[in-house]
C-alpha cells in the first residue's frame, strides 16, 4: 500500500492565535499547515480545520493528537464548553 493511501497520524496544535497541523504516515514526509485560530464559531473552525486535515493527509485519518490552550484546561465554564466542543467534533 502506497504512503499517500495509508490512514495518517494527524497533530493538531490549537492555539490562542495560531493553529498548527501536521499530517503523515511511516514512510512518508509529514505535511504542515498552520492558520490563524477562529475567535468566533469553534466547531465550525475545528470542522473546517479537520477537513483541511484530511486533504492535507492525503487520506483517513487514523488518530489524531490535540494540543489546546492553557485556559481551556482551567476548570472555567468557556474552557469546558470549548474542550466538549473538540472532543464531538473530532
């Protein structure tokens, strides 16, 4: 089976102002995208942001690593209800 049709390990970093990608597979040079991280809608961006993932793979995802604001993970009502947020979208 070819690189390009192999399912792809997926990083995903979501950063207060920058979100970053990288996507590949054993045996294959990991492709990068990073883009400005939305203010507004979040599951929109993640949706957006996991689409783009899957033509930058170039195939299935098959796990996905994510990295998260700090104040996500806070114990505020806005970190939770963004982390539930990418937890249903991923």
């Amino acid at each position: 089976m070819s690189a390009a049709h192999r399912p792809a390990d997926l990083a995903l970093d979501i950063g207060a102002s920058v979100t970053k990608l990288a996507a590949g597979c054993a045996g294959a040079v990991p492709a990068f995208d990073r883009m400005a991280t939305a203010a507004g809608d979040r599951n929109g961006f993640l949706t957006e942001v996991l689409a783009g993932a899957r033509s930058l793979a170039g195939g299935p995802i098959e796990r996905i690593c994510c990295t998260v604001p700090d104040a996500w993970l806070e114990g505020s009502v806005a970190g939770a209800r963004a982390c539930e947020a990418m937890r249903h979208v991923t």
